[in-house]
C-alpha cells in the first residue's frame, strides 16, 4: 500500500474536515490520514487494490474476529464452543456491522459512487468498518485495537442479553412463517463475485417466487441468514 508518512503534514481545507469527521467517530487524531482514506474508498471510487479499501477490509475482518472471540471467551468462561460460535455470528455477521457503521456516520465519510443508488442500501458500509478496524490495527496496534472494538462497538452497540435471545437459525423462523401462511419460501443464489481475494455471495429470499429481501456475506450460510434476517423486518414477523 502506498502510503507517505509525511502526507498528513499538508492537508487542504477539504481534507482537515474530513479528519475531523474521521476523529469524532474514531475518538482519537489519526495519525496517518492516508492510510483512513484507503479504509474508507470503496472499488466503484478508487480500482487499484493499494487504493480501495477490499485488502484492509480483509485485514479487518480477521483482527474483529479475533477481538471479539476473545471478549466472548472472557465474557463467558463457562460456556461451550457452539454458544460461543454462535454469539460471534450474532456480533459480526454484515447486516450486523452494517447497521453499526451506518449509526456511528461511516456513511457520510464513505468515498463510493453515489450515483450508484444500489450502493446506497447494500452492505458496503459493513465491509468499510471492517477496513476501519484494519486501519486502527495497522495505526494503532493490536492492544488499542482491542480497547477500540470493546468501547465503540461492542459495549456502544451490541447488546449481549439481547443477542443471547436471538434465535441465530432466522432461516427457520422464515420458514415456519412461510408454511403457516401457505406460502412458499426459497432462497436462491443472485450474485457470485470475488471481492478482496474472496467470494462475496448474494442470497436472495423469495416468497411466492417475489424476491424480498438479499443478503451478503463471504459464505453462502451467513448471506442466507441475512436475508431471512432482513425478510422478517420487511414482513414484521415477530
């Protein structure tokens, strides 16, 4: 990644609001601007993969794995790998980060064509805190890193008690409701692309052969998910 150490000494007009932005959701003064530009550049803005933001999001998702498997193996000493697994899905899966970095203004700072209205409702802002956390571990480190994860978006947006009641199989509750109604429930694959030297999957929810809802993520199971997620939103199925 092409990054100068001194590029933050001569910063415009423009870009001293944009680190001001970029500071007040951080908490703290970055300290190499560039590198949070990269984070925060999706591909349809900047092609070249030392420009956009898909190897740090890759970074990221790795480092918010690790942070967040350990605050569960802290928060919960007694119990078992299924319960911990499944409370990191909870956490982590992109609906999830999604929402999370729409709500603390990752949207407003993200570089992406917005005369693209399909960008504008996807998932992307879950890949861009992704890449964020990335370049909070490359700026920062890992501990800092840590504590940034545990205060800006475990403590501040994940509500443990609340995910513990989460049925994770929302593909089954779909599908009871589905059955119950008559109607008929299938999940279809719309889209296969690679994305950050991985394969992004697009599952649509179709109900009666009328899409509802997609969901995206890095393996078909978690895209399904998603979009039953979604699906039961859009319905109001409690």
């Amino acid at each position: 990644m092409n990054i100068s150490p001194f590029s933050s000494l001569f910063l415009t007009k423009q870009e001293r609001e944009f680190k001001k932005q970029l500071s007040n959701i951080l908490g703290y003064s970055p300290g190499n601007i560039d590198l949070y530009k990269t984070a925060l550049s999706h591909r349809s803005v900047r092609e070249g993969s030392d420009e956009n933001n898909e190897r740090l999001e890759f970074l990221g998702d790795a480092i918010l794995s690790s942070v967040v498997a350990h605050f569960l193996f802290m928060k919960y000493p007694y119990k078992d790998e299924g319960f911990l697994t499944e409370m990191r899905s909870k956490m982590v899966n992109r609906h999830q980060l999604n929402s999370i970095a729409i709500k603390i203004g990752l949207k407003k700072i993200t570089f992406f064509n917005k005369t693209d209205q399909s960008l504008k409702i996807s998932q992307i802002f879950g890949n861009t805190l992704e890449a964020l956390v990335g370049a909070v571990y490359l700026d920062r480190g890992y501990e800092e890193t840590n504590k940034w994860v545990a205060r800006h978006i475990i403590n501040s947006h994940l509500f443990l008690k609340d995910l513990e009641e989460v049925d994770i199989n929302l593909k089954n509750k779909l599908y009871g409701w589905a059955n119950k109604n008559g109607k008929s429930l299938e999940f279809e694959t719309i889209e296969e692309r690679v994305e950050g030297g991985r394969k992004l999957f697009t599952i649509g929810a179709f109900i009666d052969q009328q899409l509802v809802s997609e969901g995206q993520a890095f393996n078909k199971k978690d895209a399904s998910q998603i979009a039953a997620q979604k699906a039961i939103e859009i319905l109001n199925i409690t």
